[in-house]
C-alpha cells in the first residue's frame, strides 16, 4: 500500500488539523461483483466461544474490520488464520466457500463489521450441505 492512496484536501479556512486518513487495507484488482449487486453493511458479535456460522458462500464479495477481539477466519484454498482487533479481512464470494469466522477467545467478545455486495433478494449467507463439503474436500488447505 502506498502513499497514492492517501487522500488530503487543503482547506485554507480550516481552524485545526486535517483529518487523518490511514489506509487500513485494499484489494488490487476490482473484485468480481455481481449483476443487480446490494450493498449492505452489518455489525457482528460472536459470544466468547462461539463456533460462528456454518460453512457458507456469499453471492459476491464482503469486506470486513475487526472492532474487538479475534476471528478464526479461513476461506476455501487458505490457510486459516487469526484476525485480530484493528486488522481486516475480505473474500471474493461467489463459489469460494467460507469455512470458520469463529471467536477464537474463550472469555472475550468478538466483533467486526463487513460491508458485503450480494445479490438483491438473496440471502447473505447461503449455507454448503455435508455431501457438497465431502466432495471439496480437496480444496481445503491442510488443517492444523
């Protein structure tokens, strides 16, 4: 990331210092978007513990931020991995299927926010049965 993406108007009548604006994360090439696409933003919060949702799909791509906390997050093909309090996380959607966004705390609450870009109408998350998870099996990244 570098400093193009940094944004700064000059305001000769400003009184205080210009806001701050820190690039957090981007996504290098556009990702795939679906047609008659809906944009929604959603706050999550997962108990201590929490297992989080089923394996499941997106029908186009979301974009999130960890608020508190940490996610164990893992996307069909990756590795999983930890995502903590102040660090971002995204995925393409589509047919990748999302396997884990479970509090990886015992004792803490956990909670980000996603902006995701479905299709209107749908469902934003469409769960993956048992026999489609057995059959792609050989997509998934080895386990630790």
């Amino acid at each position: 990331m570098s400093d193009e993406h940094l944004h700064h108007l000059d305001n000769p009548d400003a009184t205080t210092p210009p806001p701050k604006i820190e690039l957090i994360s981007s996504v290098p090439s556009p990702p795939p978007m679906p047609d008659n696409a809906e944009a929604m933003t959603i706050r999550v919060t997962l108990p201590p513990g929490s297992a989080g949702n089923p394996p499941h799909r997106h029908t186009g791509p979301a974009f999130g931020y960890m608020i508190s906390g940490e996610m164990l997050f893992e996307l069909e093909g990756e590795p999983e991995r930890v995502v903590r309090a102040g660090e971002t996380f995204w995925e393409p959607g589509g047919d990748l299927i999302h396997y884990q966004d479970a509090n990886n705390l015992p004792d803490a609450v956990t909670e980000f926010v996603v902006t995701m870009f479905g299709v209107a109408g749908q469902p934003m998350l469409i769960p993956v049965s048992a026999e489609e998870l057995e059959a792609r099996r050989d997509r998934r990244a080895p386990r630790p």
